[in-house]
C-alpha cells in the first residue's frame, strides 16, 4: 500500500522528519519524508497495509513537540524504488 501524506500545524523546527524517519524505519516502511516551502511536511510511505496505516495514525499527533492539525493522506498502489525511507531536503 501507498500513502501520500501533507501534514499540517507546527510541524516544522520540532524535528517531526526526523522522528517520521524513526517511526517508519520502525515499521519496515520505505518512502520519504520533507519540509515543503508552505510550512507542511510532506510523507510518501510504502509497505504492508497494517504498518502504513500505523503510520498514517501516528502522522495525527507526531511528536511531542509538534502540535498537528490536519493530515491530509491519499492511499494507492505502490511505486516502489527506494531502499529504505529516508529524509529529504
């Protein structure tokens, strides 16, 4: 399964790429995650259903720091071509 993901609120300066980074990589996830020039970030996520639904559930709080307000998500087949899920900048 695919997730593509636009999280908004303060999201950003709180490290949530980082901690998303961990939460996937926790997963088995592979994907992406940045900061998009509109103050949301950005997550493309690809696995087993379960596991990017887990993500897609944690994108809703993120870390401690972050205070979220919306994630916007579309769900799809998967793409493929990365090795593991990595930050972008």
């Amino acid at each position: 399964m695919r997730l593509d993901a636009v999280v908004h609120g303060m999201v950003q300066g709180v490290s949530f790429r980082y901690y998303t980074q961990r939460q996937a990589r926790q997963l088995g996830l592979r994907g992406f995650v940045r900061n998009r020039s509109d103050g949301t970030v950005e997550v493309v996520a690809e696995g087993p259903r379960r596991a990017v639904e887990e993500l897609y559930s944690w994108l809703h709080s993120g870390p401690p720091m972050a205070e979220v307000r919306e994630v916007e998500a579309s769900w799809g087949t998967p793409h493929g071509g990365w090795a593991s899920f990595e930050v972008r900048h």
